[in-house]
C-alpha cells in the first residue's frame, strides 16, 4: 500500500523466505529458465489455467502472505501458477523478465505488485497477447496498464484510524505528530492515509495532493470535537529506524505530543521506540495501519492504540480466482462502486471500543493477519 509502486513495500516489515515446493519460483538470473512444474498454461492440455504472480520481493512477509493464499487457492481453481519475484524492491529487470515468460508460456493472466514504471511496456505487450493483468496493492503509473488493481482503501485505513484518536480523545486537545512516508517526494499511499486520518480526526488536509497543508492549529470535529496542534510532519521511509527518528525531532519539536499518525507499522514501533527512551509511551497513543500479526500483538500490548488492517493474501487469492474464472468463460472483475480499484477491504483493530466505532479485537482479527 499508494506508494509508488517501486516503494510499496517500503511499508512492511522484512524478513527471508524460503521457496514452496509445488509452485515455480523464480528469482534473479535462475527467472528466465523457470517454467511452471505444470508445464504452464491451460495449452498445455492439462485442463489448468495458467497464472503468473510476480512480486517485488519474497524477503517481505506482506508478499510471502499474497504468494501463500495464490497458492491456495490455485490449488482450488485448478489454475498453473508460476510465482516470480524481484530480488530486491525495485528490481524491474527480473520481473519484465517474468512478464515475458508468462506471455511465451500461454498464461492466462498476470497478478502483479510492480517495482516501477519500467515494467509498463511489458505489461503492455503481456495485455496485447490476450493476458488479463491485474495489479495487487498498488495500481501502476498511469493506473491502465492493468485491466484492474485489486487494493486497500488507503483513505479510509487512514480515516478509521483518526476517527478513534478523535473519540478516544474525549475532547482533550490533540498535539499530533504526523509520521510520513516521504517530505521530498509525492506517492500515493503517503497522501491518501495521512490525509485519511486527518479527515478522521475532523481536520482539513488543506490539498488534494500533498501533506502538511492543514492548518497548523484549530478545532478537530471528530468524536467530542476539541483543539489541535500539528507538532511536526516528518518522514520515516515506512522503517523503524527512521520512524524512531522521526519521533525524535518531533518531541525536539514539541515535547507535549500525545496523539501520533504512523503511515505503517515499522514507523509506528520506532516511533514507540523514541517515546520509551523519552519515558512518554505511557502519554501518547500510537495509530498505525498495516494489520500484521506482530502489529495486532503491539496493539494487545498497548504499544499501538489501534491498527488499520489490510488483507494483502485476500487480494491475491481473489485474483488468482477472477482469472480463472474469465479463462473458462466468465465475465471480467469490475471495480468496487464509487471507486478506481476493487477495494479488499480494511478495518480497525483496538484493545477496546470508543465512542460507537465499529472495531476488532487483535483477537478476533488475528484470523486475518499476516506475517509471523
């Protein structure tokens, strides 16, 4: 979740990954040799349609999640799915690779999470041989080069998030720390959740398309409703390290913090990181949006306030049946109504319930969470 797509998953935590038996795996130099262990597509007389994942790296548990449940449900589908990966986040060299070999391979379709706008031209021709390409997480620049992209409502992660801060507030002034993605770049995911929780917390963002245009002080209107002050944006390129320095420079800022924005789970833990060593974690409640099963843990803890969950295995899975199912006769995925993508859905996971808002438990939402 969007960044461009080459920093998506600059919001997740990472960790190794070994490859699953059954399904093709393809990384780095090995990619152009690597053929499904099913021979491929539905031409190869099989009976099975041939699908190609390609993902921006497998060291990532977000995307270990999507490969796991497209193998899942594969297996359901009868679909041949080749799964090909970047060695790296934006390694577009392999996976243009990948996108040619499930052209000469007679795939049906293609799932996608792109490392950048240099796979366009390959997904172009992928969509002029008769493939349905379908983009996972984050819809690709200009957002046509997939037939469609199957995402989570950034926006509205980040509006559930600040409807809660507003409510769990009670009318108590706000001293908000924004922790970003980016402050020297514009990406989608960095706008659309910090702009989402300020619209929770009944703040006007002050632009469509960038950050830190808000009024500096004012009234929020959410729950209660009360005063605000923005004590700082600072970025955090989506990683424990630079969300605990993030914090850092806030607090320099204004010690008297006591809501923080996280734009994903790594920044929000930094972040808490920074407010222990200052003896503050006690004082300031903590938003992030992610929905990993370590970051429904932070929020049993208290570590987090609340989390705004994604579904990144569901996106996958439901791909991998909408092209199945368009192989073997059926209509093509339309879009989520009102919106440009196939919204997968979010939701707000906190310890307790505030105000009305409908929430999860960590418990309740741990069916769902991905990663360890």
């Amino acid at each position: 979740m969007n960044l461009s797509s080459s920093q998506a998953s600059g919001l997740r935590s990472r960790r190794t990954r070994a490859a699953a038996v059954g399904v093709t795996i393809c990384l780095g130099a090995t990619l152009a040799a690597c053929g499904s262990s099913d021979s491929g597509s539905s031409s190869s007389g099989s009976g099975k349609v041939g699908v190609s994942l390609i993902l921006k790296t497998l060291s990532n548990p977000y995307f270990v999640s999507m490969e796991k449940d497209a193998k899942t449900q594969a297996a359901k589908d009868k679909v041949s799915l080749t799964v090909a990966a970047g060695t790296s986040d934006g390694d577009t060299q392999t996976q243009i690779t990948a996108i040619d070999n499930a052209v000469s391979r007679g795939d049906k379709g293609i799932l996608i999470t792109t490392n950048g706008d240099a796979v366009n031209t390959a997904l172009k021709r992928a969509k002029q041989a008769g493939l349905f390409v379908i983009a996972l997480d984050t819809a690709p620049n200009p957002a046509n080069v997939a037939d469609i992209t199957y995402a989570t409502d950034n926006e509205q992660a980040g509006k559930l998030d600040g409807q809660y801060a507003a409510a769990a507030l009670n009318g108590k002034p706000a001293v908000i720390a924004m922790l970003d993605l980016f402050n020297n770049q514009v990406v989608s995911v960095d706008i659309d959740r910090d702009h989402g929780f300020l619209e929770g917390m009944g703040i006007d963002p002050g632009s469509k398309t960038e950050n830190g245009k808000e009024a500096k002080t004012g009234k929020y209107t959410g729950g209660t409703g009360g005063t605000y002050t923005i004590a700082c944006h600072q970025p955090t390129q989506g990683a424990i390290d630079g969300g605990r320095t993030a914090m850092e420079n806030c607090l320099s800022a204004n010690p008297n913090i006591n809501v923080v924005y996280a734009i994903n789970e790594p920044a929000g833990e930094g972040a808490y990181n920074a407010l222990k060593a200052a003896n503050k974690e006690k004082s300031v409640a903590i938003y992030a949006i992610d929905g990993s099963c370590s970051g429904l843990k932070n929020v049993t803890s208290g570590e987090f306030a609340a989390d705004a969950v994604q579904y990144p295995g569901k996106m996958a899975a439901l791909g991998v049946s909408s092209i199945a199912k368009l192989a073997r006769g059926g209509s093509k995925p339309s879009v989520t109504n009102g919106k440009s993508f196939y919204d997968t859905g979010t939701a707000l996971v906190a310890a307790k319930a505030i105000g009305g808002l409908t929430i999860q438990s960590p418990s309740q939402a741990a069916s769902a969470c991905w990663g360890s």
